[in-house]
C-alpha cells in the first residue's frame, strides 16, 4: 500500500471500462420459460436491442443489427417492444428508432415489415407501450402524432397483419386525442383490455401537471374497438393513479398515492369505494418518466409480486385476499421498475423476471422462484466486475438538513487497497445530483461512481427535497422551490460530511445531468460552497427553456416555479445565467448536439455568459448524442474530461487522462 495523495490514487476503472464493460438494462418480458430484455450498448453507438434467452439457456440477439428498439414519445419514451407468441415461434413487435414506426420481426428472420404507415414528415407519427389485444390480431399502444405544430396522444389499435403500413385507417383510434367524450386528454398511457374484450382502461393527465402530480384511472365501453361512455374511477389533479390491471372483468388494480404514499388498491369498475390491498407508508411504485414501467405483476395464483420500500427496495408477495406480504430474502437493495410474471422453467413453478442490484451487484435481469426464494442471474449489465476491493460500499442516510429538514443521501467514500492518504488529509468529494428533479438516487453498484471513489475522490448521491422515494409530502417539497430547496439539500448533505470530518470544505465539487445540471449551476451561481461544478446537458435560463422543451415538460415549471406569465420576473431571479455575476468558480459543460429536452442553447448561452466574465471554464458539444450519453466515445471523454477537470481545480494530479483545456486558464483557481 502506498502514501498517495486523494485523487492519485492508482485505479484499475478506466473511462474506457465505463463504456466497454457493460450494457444499460431496461425492460424485461416472460414469454412461457423464456427471459426478453433490452440492452443500451455503447459499443454499438447506443444502439437499443432486444435479446432473448430461449428455454434450453441459449442466449441470442433478437433484434439484429440495424435495429434499434427506441420510442420517442414523450422524448424519453419507455417500452418500445413486445414479443407476441404465435404458432410459428415468438415475433417481436418494436419501435424503430430511425422512424419511429411499428415494426415486426417474425422468429427466425432478420428482415422486418412496418405495421404502422409512413407519415409525411419523417418521426412524426411515434408509437410506446405495446400490449397484445385479447385476439392476438393487434397491438394496444400510445401513438404521438406531430403535425403542424401540434401534439396529440391516442391510444391506437395497430393490426398485426401490416395491412395499416399502406393504408393508415387500419391504425385504429380507440380513445384520446382531444374529444373529451372519447376520453381525450394531453396524455394517455397504460391501454388495457379486460379478459372479455368489453372494456378497456388507461391512464390519462393534462397540462400542467405531471404524470406524479395528478391522474386519471379511465374506463370506457369498447364497441367496435372504439372507447364510448368514458368515466374516471380514480385519480384527479391531486392524486396520481399509475399501472391498472385487470383482475377479472369487474375489476382492476391501480396504484394511487391518495393516502401520501403509493399504493395498491382494488378498484371495482362499477363504481365502488377502492380498496387498499397493503396500507403502508412505504412506496409502491416509481415516477412514470417512461411509459411500461410495471412494479407489480400479477402471478397464475392471483398473488402480486411487487417492489416496495422508502429509498431501497425489496421484492414481495402479496396476497390480495389476506393482505398480507411476505418479502423474499435476496440480496438486491434496488430493483428497477419493470416486472414480469412466466410461467414453469428450470426453477420449477411460476417465477417472476426483474432487473436488481445492490452496493455490491450491478442492475442484473434476474429471475427469482417466488415460494422457494430460488434465484438465478441471467444477465449482468457489467461483462466484467472490477476487484471488489476498489468498489465503494455505499452508507442510505438521513442527514439533517435546512430548516429542521431531512435530506436522504448516498454516501460512497474512497476506496482502494493500494493506496492511503497522508496523515490528516480529507478527501474531496464530489455531489452527484439525479435528474428530474422528480427522479431518485440508487445505492446501486455503478462503474461510474467506483471511477472516482476508487481513485480517493468520495461521492455523495442526494436525493433532495422533490425527489422520489419517500412519499408525495417529499416529492411536494420541491412545488415552486426549483433552484432553492435542491440546492440548499445539496449543501447540507455535503456540509454534514465535513462536519463530521469526513470530507474536504475546500475541495468540494458538484456535477449533476439534466435537471440535476440545472442545480449544479444553480448552486455554483447562489452560493460560494462549492469549488468546481460539471453540468451534463444542464438548464441555464428558464424562459428560454420553458419555450424550446419538448411537450411533456413543457408546463412542468409551472409546478416548480410558477406559471407564466405571471412568474416571469421569478423565471429571470432563478435563472443561474441571471448571476452569473456571483460565480468565482471553474465549471465544465458538457452537452449533445441533438438533445430536444434541454437543447444546446441553454449550454451555450451559460458559456458565452462565462467567456464575458472571464470564468476558467471548458464547453464540449457531442455530435449525434441526444438527452443523455449513449455513444462509446463519448463516454469516455466526457469522464476523462471532468476527472482532468476536477484535478486541475480540487488539486491532484489524475493519471491515464488527457490534460483538459480550460478557457481564461490565467484566472486564479484555487
């Protein structure tokens, strides 16, 4: 072991590791004793495929190259794939990235033909949430039409047959849209279809609110496969309702945070009082930022498999008719929002498909035997795990925050069994901070975070006021308190580590992606606490970001800060380019050339605002990259990027990087 300052610390996680080793996981699916899941893969430029591992343990593509299964809707898009059994194998019914039309890849082939017809203007017409009608003829989901300026959201029968590819009245408009009597609403998501085919139920909300902030439970008559006779069953503009399912024809499951907390409930369809399955103040779901989020599944036996918990997660079972749940004893802390309920394999019995990790594992699609507790990893999203002497080992706490607060957190401290620091030395630490900000940290094994912790530079993960996790009352913090409540948690998380002598004052740093860029310059532009920020693709102004986000977003200020026009003059007092002024610190900004969420203008204009101040500062714009990085290269110098940023100014010397040129060098940076 040597005596090496933090930050020089020699680590075996390379930039290079970050986007070589692994995938990202994101939905599963159970088809019989088969396992489906899709995969980002850097290596392949981002491309989102589908793999499939068949019942014998053969693993195999099945999405091919060119291929690439991602959805739009909404821009951050969610499920853009179904596979659909049938006498001749399982196809695959997917979105394609390129056009955004419905595709379908029969088993066996690698050519696939279009279901949905090509619109005038190419990616105009965008399809998310597949389901399988209760025939097998169609495929349920959530279409996005663009035109002329306009936005509107059906939930859209597609026949399977390809016959709507050339003739676009096959495409089936069953409810949405903007005729209020067909259910109509700015957005629609979780098309269902009763077992009898009568009736189908979905998920409906408007401007300004946010799918966490208020929804509608709908249900409407199916006749001739169009909704009539719509009415609401749960939900409004102060309760959001997520992921119906159906028990039997008269009745559904629903997800509703109308007690604080969301919850299970059995919702009659005639009209009764709903039913909480397991009252707890505890979450049972996660924030519909992508459509075909499931965290509960629905077992042959009528039991649920669900995720539940305050910050971490455990997986369940649920016994609707005594209410009572029993959690599994597995060695996950995080589970991410998407389950699958198969049928017999090699475990024996009814299993459930999940995506879960911890401190130690990395997100890993796992399928676990729910009354054996007998679990087997299918698919890690990391090919290779470093030495698990590097890797962080991850503190959940509750530190005490502003105004007698609680803010929850993630501690990683440094870690590394080559090396120590001289007596006396505290570390510097960096404050990650989530995007959003409806959105929430995970105490999950990351490369991302070892990057660092394993070099002697510690990470704290905040989940801040308005994040997910820990109740509507917490998530509500945050209503018109963007740029004040994120920021003062992020100090008072990184304030009680230096308290306890656990961190550097001076050399403290805060990166953040997103919304979470948007509290990055935020805190570097109101406060004099930190000595480097990284923003990744981050808000600057909010006017102008209020006017160029996409829809989804684009009434979600309203809530954080205040409606227009009436909030203007607050949109100027919060915008960190408004103070620009009160920065004496370096900043890094990194950003994708084709992000339609926060667009390169708000970047550009806190650069151009850094220039004329004279601020040392570094702006890197990645061809071909959208909201959030995919691309191998770009992966890698981004990370090699802020560690050489973060040594310049936190003062260490990082190997193996490239030295990172700063703009106005000559100021002083201390």
């Amino acid at each position: 072991m040597r005596e090496l300052p933090y930050g020089e610390w020699p680590s075996p996680i390379g930039a290079t590791d970050l986007a070589h080793s692994g995938v990202t996981l994101g939905f599963v699916a159970a088809i019989g004793d088969e396992i489906w899941w899709d995969e980002i893969r850097p290596q392949e430029n981002g491309r989102a495929t589908v793999v499939r591992r068949r019942g014998d343990g053969t693993v195999v593509d099945a999405l091919p190259e060119p291929w690439h299964a991602r959805s739009r809707v909404h821009e951050y898009g969610g499920r853009a794939w179904l596979p659909v059994p049938g006498a001749d194998g399982v196809s695959l019914v997917f979105t394609h990235w390129d056009d955004q039309r419905l595709y379908l890849l029969e088993d066996g082939s690698s050519q696939a033909r279009p279901l949905t017809p090509e619109p005038a203007e190419r990616g105009t017409l965008r399809y998310a949430d597949p389901v399988l009608t209760r025939d097998a003829l169609e495929v349920l989901c959530v279409r996005e039409a663009h035109h002329d300026g306009r936005i509107t959201r059906h939930i859209v029968a597609v026949p399977l047959d390809g016959s709507a590819a050339a003739d676009a009245t096959r495409v089936r408009e069953v409810a949405g849209g903007g005729d209020l009597a067909s259910g109509g609403s700015d957005f629609v998501a979780c098309p269902r279809i009763s077992p009898d085919g009568r009736h189908v139920a979905w998920i409906a909300w408007d401007h300004p609110r946010m799918p966490w902030d208020g929804t509608e439970l709908r249900i409407a008559n199916l006749d001739d496969g169009v909704a009539t006779s719509v009415r609401s069953l749960l939900g409004g503009p102060e309760e959001s309702v997520l992921q119906p399912e159906w028990v039997d024809d008269t009745t559904l499951y629903a997800i509703s945070d109308r007690s604080g907390w969301w919850n299970l409930y059995r919702v009659p369809v005639d009209g009764g009082e709903p039913q909480a399955l397991c009252p707890r103040d505890e979450e049972f779901a996660f924030p519909m930022w992508l459509l075909g989020r499931a965290s509960y599944t629905v077992l042959g036996d009528g039991r649920l498999a669900v995720l539940h918990g305050t910050g971490t997660y455990a997986l369940g079972i649920l016994d609707p008719a005594r209410g009572t749940l029993s959690d599994l004893e597995l060695p996950f802390t995080v589970w991410s929002p998407t389950l699958a309920a198969g049928d017999t394999g090699a475990l024996g019995g009814a299993s459930v498909v999940g995506i879960a990790g911890s401190g130690q594992e990395p997100l890993t699609v796992v399928r676990v035997e729910p009354d054996s507790g007998a679990m087997e990893r299918v698919r890690s999203s990391l090919d290779h795990v470093p030495d698990p002497a590097y890797l962080p080992e991850p503190r959940s706490e509750a530190l005490p925050g502003p105004r007698g607060r609680v803010v929850h957190g993630h501690v990683f401290p440094p870690r590394n069994p080559r090396a120590r620091a001289p007596e006396g030395e505290q570390p510097p630490y960096v404050v990650f901070v989530h995007g959003g900000p409806t959105g929430q940290s995970l105490p999950v094994l990351k490369l991302e975070v070892a990057y660092f912790t394993s070099r002697g530079i510690g990470v704290i993960d905040v989940d801040y006021g308005g994040s997910a996790g820990y109740g509507r009352a917490y998530r509500q913090v945050l209503a018109g308190q963007w740029g004040v409540v994120d920021v003062e948690d992020c100090v008072a998380a990184a304030q009680a580590l230096v308290d306890r002598g656990e961190a550097d004052g001076a050399r403290l740093a805060i990166r953040g992606g997103s919304a979470g860029g948007w509290t990055t310059l935020a805190a570097l532009t109101s406060t004099d606490f930190f000595a480097a920020g990284t923003s990744y693709f981050g808000v600057a102004e909010l006017l102008r970001f209020a006017q160029d986000t996409h829809d989804f977003e684009s009434r979600y200020l309203d809530g954080l800060v205040g409606p227009l026009p009436q909030a203007r003059d607050l949109y100027v007092q919060r915008s960190p380019l408004s103070h620009v002024d009160r920065l004496s610190c370096p900043v890094l900004l990194l950003q994708g050339s084709d992000d339609r969420v926060v667009p390169p203008s708000q970047s550009l204009m806190f650069r151009d605002a850094l220039a004329a101040k004279g601020i040392p500062h570094a702006y890197l714009e990645f061809e071909g990259e959208q909201h959030g990085f995919r691309k191998e290269s770009t992966i890698i110098a981004a990370h090699e990027a802020e560690l050489s940023f973060y040594g310049q100014v936190l003062g260490f010397d990082p190997s193996g990087v490239s030295r990172l040129e700063l703009s106005n060098r000559q100021q002083a940076i201390r």
